[in-house]
C-alpha cells in the first residue's frame, strides 16, 4: 500500500505529468512510424500533430482533476502552467521532427492546440471553483433546516 501510496504522491507534481504524457507521445509516435515502416499499414503525416495534441488534452484533463487535491493550489497552478506550455512546446517540437511539417502546415491542429490550450485554462478555472464550493461548505455548520410557514391556498 505504501507504493501505491508514493506513486499518487509522485502523479500529483505536475512536472512528472507532464513528463509521462511525453513519454506517451513518444512511445506513439515511434510506434506509428514502426507499424508505417513495416508496411501495416500507412499513417498520416500529420499523425504526430494529431498525437502531441491528444497526449496535451490528457494532461490538461488530469492536471486539472489533480489539483483538486492539492494543498498549495498557486503553487500547483504555477507548476502545472509551466508544465503544460513545456510539454506543449516538447512535444510540438517532436510532431515537427517526425512529421517535417510545421504545426502551420498541419491543416486543422493549429486550432486544436489553441483550443486545447484555452480548454486547459477553463478546466483550471472551473476546478477552482468547485474548489472553493466544497471548501465553503466544509466550513458552513448544517443544522437542521429551517421550517417555513406555507402561506394558505386562496
């Protein structure tokens, strides 16, 4: 138990997401380019685009459920923001090497990537605020609710 225990630990820092989520984009695109060496079957040239951005809406997903559970939420949003605009710029970097086009020349990903960087602030924002719901009614002392009179029927 106490593994599993300090590998939740270790997924809540958001430099360690950051970094499985570019393992995984490397470990698909080397996969997609040994499948398309073998002659399996033919992959697109703008796979690797089409990668980095489902891999950046993965973190962007659990990033934002993780900081549920943070005790330093700035602190957390700093590191989770630097590690999404590293991973961002890692993993574009490496579409651009497998793929030889530019994220401009990748037809519709360069709108996902905003979308999805858009998208990651959002998620952000909206855990905050749930955050905070549950942390307002933590503190509120639920008593038993009060009982209204009922104005009588006319």
């Amino acid at each position: 138990m106490a593994n599993n225990q300090n590998f939740l630990d270790k997924t809540q820092n958001p430099f360690i997401q950051a970094l499985i989520a570019l393992a995984g984009v490397v470990l698909v695109i080397l996969g997609s380019k040994i499948i398309q060496m073998t002659g399996l079957m033919t992959i697109s040239e703008r796979f690797p685009w089409m990668t980095a951005c489902s891999f950046l809406l993965c973190f962007a997903l659990f990033n934002s459920v993780f900081s549920l559970s943070t005790k330093n939420m700035v602190k957390y949003w700093g590191n989770s923001i630097y590690s999404f605009l590293g991973l961002a710029f890692s993993s574009g970097f490496l579409a651009y090497l497998f793929s030889n086009k530019a994220l401009s020349e990748a037809g519709s990903y360069w709108w996902i990537y905003i979308v999805v960087s858009i998208g990651y602030f959002v998620f952000l924002g909206i855990m905050a605020f749930i955050r905070k719901i549950v942390e307002f009614a933590q503190k509120e002392e639920w008593n038993q609710p009060r009982l209204r009179k009922r104005k009588p029927k006319r």
